[in-house]
C-alpha cells in the first residue's frame, strides 16, 4: 500500500509558515490562478484537482470567467484539504468557492499586471502568499491606445508583487511556453511542482500530464523546463534580442560600454534593412552624436543618455517601415517558424498562410525617384478632390503558394531602388535635420528633449506623417530662439508629450501657442456632397 504524503513534512510548507498557526492542520491550501483567454488556466485547475485526487486528498475548484484575450482574465480557485482522505472517517470537508482575500496560500498569474492586479485587490497576503508570476506582458487595450510608450513599468508592477507575497518566482512563463512548442498551463504546472509548496512526487505531476492523453510530449517538455526554472537551474530566460553573430568584431569600437549593446542592436537592424554602406552611416551618425555628447557632459554625468537614446530612435527610423521591408519581413523564415509555433502545427501539418495587403499611391510612388512620383501623387490628389476613394490595391497573397511567395520575395528584393526614391531622400533629410538640431544645441538638457522627440515616428500612413509634421514644428519654432536653453527643453518635452497624447492635436497646438509658437497649418480636406435620397423613391 502506497503511503499518502503529508502536508505538515513538506520543508517548503513549514518555511512559509513559519509563524505559528493553531488551525494548520485542518485548514485548506488555497490557490488562486489567474490567466488569460487560450492560456489553459482552466486545465492546470483541473490537473491540481486531478494531481490531489490520485495522492488521496480532497480537492476542489471554481471558476470567475472573464473577457478572454486581454480585455479581462478567467481566474480559477483551486482549495485542497490538507488531511487525506484515509483519516477523515468518512467526515467530506466543506471547501470554499471563492478566494478570500488575504487568505491564498498560492497565486499563480501567466502575466504579470495581473499578479499586479491581484496585489492591488489585496488577495496577497505578505506573511502567507507564495506568488509564481510571469515576468511577460500582455498589453491592454488601454495601453495599446497611447500613441507614445503606454506600457506599464515591468519593473514596478514586479516589485509591487513582490512586496505583497511572502515569496515570489517570477520567470518568463509565456516565453518557456513558446520554447517548449506547448500551453502556459503545462509551465506553471511545472513551477508550482517545483517550489515544493505541495507534498507531492514529480512522478506524480508527471503522471497526470500524461493521462491528459493531449500534447503530453509537449506539456512534459514545459514541465521539465519550468521545473528546472524554478530551482535555479535554467539559464537565462530567452526573448532578449541579441546582435547577430555576422556584424563585425569591431563594430562599436571606439563607443563606451554604455551604449555599445544599443549600438550594435542599432547596426544589426539598419544593416538588415538595407546593406553595409547604410550600417556606416548610422555609425558615423551616432559618432557625431557622441562627440557633441562629450563636449557637453565631459564629466559623463549623464551616463551617456543622450547618445544612447539617439542611437535607439536614429536604428527605428533609418529602418523606417516600406512595402519593400513589409514584404521581406512576410517571407522571411523567422516569421513562418513563428507562426507555425503559434498555430501550434506539427512537423507533419500542413499550413496555410494567407497575407492581406493595401498598399495605396503613396506607398507605391515612394519609391520612384521625383519626376516619377510628382505626377503620380498629383493625379491621386486631383482623383481625392473629385469626390472618389483614394486608389489602393486589395491584394490577398497566399505565402505558402509558389506565386504568393515569389510575389513577395520580388518586392523584398527591391531593396536595391529604395536609395534613388523620394520617400528615402525625405526620410533622410527629415534625420539630418533632426541631429542637426541635437548636435548644435550647445545644451545637454535640450540636446536630450530633442533626442527624445524622435519617439515621433513611428507607424506609417497617416500617423507616420503627422509624427513628421509634428517634429518639424518643433524642430522649426521651439529648439531655435532667443531664449535660454532650459526654457525651450521645457518647451520641447510639453509639445512632444502633448503631440504623443492627442492623435487630433488639439493640446499639441494649444502648447505651441503658450510658447510663442505658431500652431499647425490646417491642411485641406476635401468635401464631398452626396445627393439625399427622397424617402420612397428608388
């Protein structure tokens, strides 16, 4: 006969209880899951209910569903009886439905604003939680809204959960999953096995996963990876982006260790997007940079911020988003590998991928050189001002065919006339511009208000054009003048922040206004009148 193990000779229990506790021995262990749409959180609650049931315990657990994918999370309540069933005589323990809060012994979140959440709720208690929580984000609506960085602090919304448990792990639970081809629940699985919160043999664990009958090679994997998490012995989580091994050995040769790595993730992208040639002359635009970096800060005071966040913003927009880039980034074998992962195909599936594209007028004459473009861009004009639809292309490419696949490799391989379009030689005036202002400052604190601003671009389209329209305004009326440096940084960084957080522009020209600036010329727009319909008539 197999013995039953017992919570009370579990080290880790005892470790996180180590205030007394009269009503230990009868009290449920409490756990609280909390994951979003597609995670699998209902099926870790049901491996835990499954997991107790085989060791001879009394398990439980309900569910709070919520929105799925993002807009809100489906928590799961798991209460398991910590006397086995073999001593209670018969007597069934009444179990709880709903979390207390304050009263969970494990939290468990696959995404860490919701352990912040919960924190914020109060269902952690710092003298009783243990927390595994996801260091990976999934954004909100909220945040994706924002036209500049809406992003929550990792940093912050982590150290809050922290300071609300007792002990926390947090590890890259989403990015384990990708790496194991499997669900989080199977890594979060792995990591409440391994924290040794439950009295429960890995075989055990083990042993429900594979009666799951479903993706059990897969989950087995995620286990064993989170497993080794856990207890210390996983590297370094993966996701980080690193340089790739082709750049040259002394390619931030001559930069200090503070920017290097931005460096040389900078030059890793423009090479990318282009050739060799443009990596060099994104070096030589950061050396000039750095140079007048030096001149205005020689004490290195700053740590090198200026230069650092000039590099990062200069990479973005020499990379600037193209029909030429979109359709190398389309047929590329890093994104079919990816989305393959996340479908979840086999290496015997079949799959298809359908792209869907628009490109319109602008896109396309952006790569013709001025005598080809000018006419091109009047005669869409002139067809906008007649009252019709901007021309553009609906096109539906299926990359898994031959014909879709050689359609987009032949836009890919274009890269070579993007140098002789007018699109580039706007974007690159627009940057020389830009640095031109950074550099001739003569003031560290605008140097970096003005180094900020090229958060600006971003995007494409519509939006693409009015970060650039809105840059100019501040490059043109707020960086130059005649008052003193700290004043026009303080003008500079309320335009910038004001034109991230009102795509209609309103505050923007309201704060260029206040500085003396002119506001944004209004730019036409056609009107188009439409015939009313008399009622009943056809």
């Amino acid at each position: 006969m197999t013995a039953v193990p017992a919570f009370a000779s579990v080290p880790a229990f005892d470790s996180l209880h180590a205030a007394a506790d009269p009503q230990a021995g009868t009290r449920p262990l409490t756990i609280l899951i909390a994951a979003l749409g597609g995670e699998g959180g209902g099926v870790l609650a049901e491996w835990l209910v499954e997991l107790a049931t085989r060791c001879g315990y009394v398990a439980q657990s309900t569910s709070i569903p919520g929105v799925a994918q993002r807009t809100g999370a489906t928590t799961y309540y798991v209460e398991i009886h910590p006397q086995p069933i073999s001593e209670l005589a018969g007597r069934r323990p009444v179990l709880g439905l709903a979390a207390v809060p304050g009263a969970v012994d494990v939290f468990i979140a696959s995404e860490l604003l919701e352990a912040a959440r919960h924190a914020g709720n109060g269902m952690l208690d710092p003298a009783r939680t243990l927390v595994i929580a996801s260091t990976s984000r999934s954004l909100t609506t909220a945040e994706r809204m924002q036209m500049g960085d809406g992003r929550s602090d990792g940093e912050h919304l982590l150290r809050t959960v922290r300071e609300h448990s007792l002990a926390c792990v947090a590890f890259d639970i989403a990015g384990t999953a990708r790496a194991c081809a499997t669900v989080p629940s199977a890594v979060m699985f792995g990591a409440l096995a391994a924290s040794g919160r439950l009295p429960f043999p890995r075989e055990a664990w083990e042993a429900v996963i594979r009666a799951s009958g479903r993706g059990v090679e897969a989950s087995l994997r995620g286990f064993d990876r989170a497993w080794q998490n856990v207890g210390g012995a996983f590297a370094p989580a993966a996701g980080f982006v690193q340089p790739p091994q082709s750049l040259p050995a002394n390619a931030a040769a001559g930069f200090p260790a503070e920017v290097a790595d931005i460096v040389n993730l900078g030059l890793a992208r423009v090479r990318d997007y282009q050739d060799a040639a443009y990596g060099e002359r994104y070096l030589a635009r950061v050396r000039a940079v750095l140079a007048c970096e030096r001149r205005l800060d020689p004490e290195v005071a700053q740590g090198y911020a200026l230069t650092r966040e000039t590099a990062r913003f200069l990479a973005l927009w020499m990379a600037f988003d193209d029909i030429v880039r979109v359709a190398r980034l389309k047929c590329s074998a890093t994104r079919f590998a990816r989305v393959r992962r996340e479908a979840g195909a086999g290496d015997d599936d079949l799959l298809r991928i359908v792209d869907h594209f628009k490109p319109g007028v602008p896109e396309l004459a952006g790569l013709l050189p001025a005598r080809l473009e000018a006419p091109l861009l009047r005669w869409a004009a002139r067809r906008r001002a007649n009252g019709k639809a901007p021309l553009e292309l609906a096109l539906h490419l299926d990359v898994t065919r031959i014909r879709g696949f050689l359609a987009l490799r032949l836009v890919g391989g274009l890269r070579w006339l993007r140098p002789h379009g007018m699109r580039f030689a706007r974007e690159q005036a627009m940057i020389e511009q830009w640095l031109a202002c950074i550099v001739d400052t003569g003031d560290w604190g605008l140097a970096h208000e003005l180094a900020l601003c090229g958060r600006l671009i971003k995007g494409y389209g519509a939006t693409n054009d009015r970060g650039r329209d809105n840059l100019a305004h501040i490059l043109t009326h707020l960086a130059v003048g005649a008052q003193p440096a700290a004043v026009r940084a303080e003008a500079v960084r309320r335009a910038r922040e004001a034109a991230l957080a009102d795509e209609a522009g309103t505050t923007f020209d309201q704060v260029l206004r206040e500085h003396g600036a002119p506001s944004r010329p209004v730019k036409a727009q056609p009107i188009n009148f439409v015939p009313r319909r008399v009622q009943g008539s056809r």
